[in-house]
C-alpha cells in the first residue's frame, strides 16, 4: 500500500506544476530570470549576462531525478557512498558529451544535447555499475544488486528529463511542428495539443519565424509520457520488479524519442533519420541485453529504509552542490545578451 501511496504522491505534485507551465512557460516572460552586469560600456550602458528558466528547469530536473534514484537505491540495500561515486562519474562523461556530441551533429559550438548524454550513460553506465560493485565488494565489504542500481538510474533518467522538457518550452527549443503541417490523424485527435511562442528570443522564433503560430506541443506531451513512465517504472521497482523496470523505462524513453523527431521542427542535422535517433535505437536491443549480462538477486525493496536514508545532511549538500552546476553550466545563456542601465528614483531622494 505503501507503495501505491508513494507513487500516487509524486504524481499529485507533478500534475499541477505541469498544467501551469504548459500555461505560462511558452510566453516570453518565463525565459530570462535575471540579467547580471558584467562590463560598462563605452555609452554608459552595462553589458549584462542572461540567467535563464532553461537552467533553473534543467537544476531542478536533476536534483528531482537524483532524489528518486537515491530513494530507490537506498529501498535496496545501496549506501550513499556507492550511489554518489556512480552519479558523479556518470556525469562527468555525460555532461562534456552532450554538447561535444550536439556539436557535431549541429555544427553549432554553443548548444548541447540530452539524447547525446542519455545514449553514454546507457551505453556506459551497467558497466561503471559493475566495475563499482566489484571495487566496493573487494576493498569495501559492500555488495549491491548491479540490475537494481541501473533500473533506478533508468527511472530517474525518465523522471529527469520528463521535467526537463519544461527547461525546453521555456527556451522555445525542441519544438513540434506547426499544427497545421501535422500528419491529418494528429490534426484531428490532437489539436488542442498546442503551444503559441511569443518573444524574439525564443529558438522557435529566431530560428524559424514561428512566433504566434499554432505548434503541436511535442515538448509536454514527452514530459507527460516520460514522467508517467518513470512512475510505472518506480512502482515496478518497489515491488522488485528490476528487469521490468528499467525495460519500460528504456523503451518507451528511446522509442519516444525516435518517433517523436519525426513531429520537430528544429534542426537535428541534415539526414532524414538523424544521428539522435539512430543512438536511440541502438539503445533498445543493446538494453535488451542488460538483464542477461547482469541477472539480478531479487533482494527485497523497503521504500521506508529508502524514505529514511534521504533524511541525511550529506545528502541534501550534494543536491545542493549538483543543482548549482547544473544551473550554471546550463543557465548561463550563451545565446542571448542584454543591456542594462540604471538610474536614480529623484523624487525618492
């Protein structure tokens, strides 16, 4: 019950976040949290560096995705200690990666991208898991279910980047294509699913003019899709469902992701079938593979020890410390600028 209790938890704090972004983040107000000065200028005027929602949506995405996983380790038996050591590896790979990667498909320096960093943590991450299993089992005395600490990876990973779509309505990036060029069948059952982009320095507009236009929210129907995923996944895993869980939550996540390109507008390189969505596909069979090559020991799951191992000062400082990175390495907009001045209220002196 418990269980039921948790999962249904989770979805009633999602469901009202995501009804009012849907609302408020396409318009142009909900992109640029504040503007920082950096440098006077020769007119008197200060340049200004944009802190963005796409960096705060981006922070809070991973801190929530880490929690999950942190509880979903710790109801199996997974100190902190194994579970940070695996979160900071993985991503220092895929953080670097994802605009390395993007880079190359793009052509464009200052861009990046979560399919990029999602393939080499799924292609890379069973095998740290293993390489830290057997490290904390010879030097430590410690031994953990190596299907358990992936299928809670792969939970968050669809939690976190569910969230994570909101980063991109915000920044207008990641966008579907105008209603009105949809195939007839989304036309018909799915036009009510759209968003209208105001502001000049939304991607959508910059890139290509579509400001005011109807455009198919590919953006909410992923973080709806991917967020109920991970809660099928986390229900699975409480009930020592490893396998299953990390399954679903690889083939809905990819699979999406291969389809859902086909309803983009923005540019994913010059192929018909671009580069992200041949990684998302190799990532099925290749994940197919992980609950043979690593068979898990169907330990018992206990979400209260889980509950109770969050409860931990080292726990919240290294969300703390995670939600800063990320906000700075993603918030700090490379893309847009700003030009500040100030002056004195005379009337109030």
């Amino acid at each position: 019950m418990e269980n039921w209790i948790f999962v249904s938890t989770l979805a009633i704090l999602l469901a009202p976040l995501y009804i009012w972004c849907f609302r408020a983040l396409p318009r142009e107000r909900w992109q640029i949290i504040c503007a920082i000065p950096i440098r006077k200028m020769a007119d008197g005027s200060w340049q200004g560096i944009n802190l963005t929602y796409y960096g705060l949506f981006n922070a809070v995405s991973l801190c929530t995705a880490v929690s999950l996983v942190f509880i979903l380790t710790g109801a199996a038996g997974v100190g902190f200690t194994i579970f940070a050591a695996v979160i900071i590896v993985l991503l220092a790979f895929c953080l670097p990666a994802s605009r390395m990667i993007a880079g190359w498909v793009e052509k464009k320096p200052n861009t990046f991208s979560i399919g990029a960093a999602s393939f080499l943590g799924i292609v890379l991450g069973p095998w740290l898991v293993l390489s830290m299993e057997k490290v904390a089992g010879r030097w430590m005395g410690i031994d953990f279910d190596t299907m358990a600490m992936m299928s809670a990876l792969m939970i968050g990973y669809a939690l976190g980047e569910g969230i994570g779509r909101l980063a991109c309505i915000s920044f207008g990036c990641c966008y579907g294509k105008p209603i009105d060029q949809m195939p007839q069948w989304v036309q018909r059952y799915l036009s009510w699913a759209t968003f209208r982009f105001t502001g000049c320095t939304k991607k959508i507009v910059y890139a290509h003019h579509l400001e005011g236009r109807r455009i198919f929210a590919v953006q909410a129907v992923t973080a709806v899709l991917y967020s109920a995923t991970a809660l099928i996944g986390t229900l699975l895993f409480l009930n020592g469902i490893f396998s299953w869980a990390f399954f679903v939550c690889l083939f809905v996540t990819q699979g999406w992701r291969f389809l859902s390109e086909f309803l983009r507008s923005d540019y994913r390189g010059d192929r018909k079938i671009s580069i992200y969505q041949i990684m998302s596909l190799l990532t099925i069979p290749y994940g197919l593979l992980i609950p043979f090559l690593f068979p898990t020991s169907g330990q018992f799951v206990d979400l209260m020890s889980g509950l109770r191992a969050i409860w931990n000062p080292a726990v919240f400082l290294f969300l703390q410390v995670a939600w800063v990175i990320m906000f700075l390495r993603t918030g700090r907009s490379q893309v847009t600028g700003s030009a500040l001045s100030f002056h004195v209220h005379s009337d109030r002196v």
